[in-house]
C-alpha cells in the first residue's frame, strides 16, 4: 500500500485545491457541507469538468513481484491470485 501513498495524497491535495475554490461558504467564509457532501451552486459545470479531469487520471504504481513456488500449494488458490492480480505481480517458478 506504501507505493499509493504519494498518488493518493496527490489526488486527496487537488480535490482539497478544487472544493476550497468551487464549494459554496457561508457569510464567515466557512465551507457549506450538508449531509456529509460539500455544496457546489457557482460553477457547478466547471467544477464538475475539472473533477472529472483528476478522477481521469492515470497513474502507475510499481507491482511487488511474488515468486510462486511449490510452497504456493495448499496457501493461496486460483481465485484469490486472480483478486491480487492487479496489485500484485505474480511469476511461476518453471515458467519461461
């Protein structure tokens, strides 16, 4: 999880950078939030333009590699490899 840290703190700082410029405040300049969301009435198609831009993009994470052997037998099955596959990369030992 270590390898998400720097993306998601990125991603968490530019949607902060967003609501702090398009969310509605009250008349002390406090954000308005209601039912846990924050409310969004002034450029609400901008907003939603640029939120969309962040949510789009991509990034790229180094996969830890796992050697697979025949200690695998008996300890993880199929299913759950294919529930890691996509944090996690797998080689088989024999495999060319």
């Amino acid at each position: 999880m270590y390898q998400l840290k720097g993306p998601i703190e990125v991603y968490l700082a530019e949607k902060q950078k967003l609501i702090k410029r398009y969310a509605d405040r009250d008349e002390n300049g406090n954000l308005i939030v209601q039912d846990g969301k924050y409310i969004v009435t002034k450029e609400k198609e901008s907003f939603a333009d640029e939120y969309r831009k962040l949510t789009d993009m991509e990034i790229n994470i180094n996969k830890p590699t796992i050697q697979l052997g025949q200690w695998a037998q008996g300890h993880i099955n199929t299913d759950e490899i294919r529930e890691l596959f996509s944090l996690i990369q797998f080689t088989f030992q024999g495999a060319d």
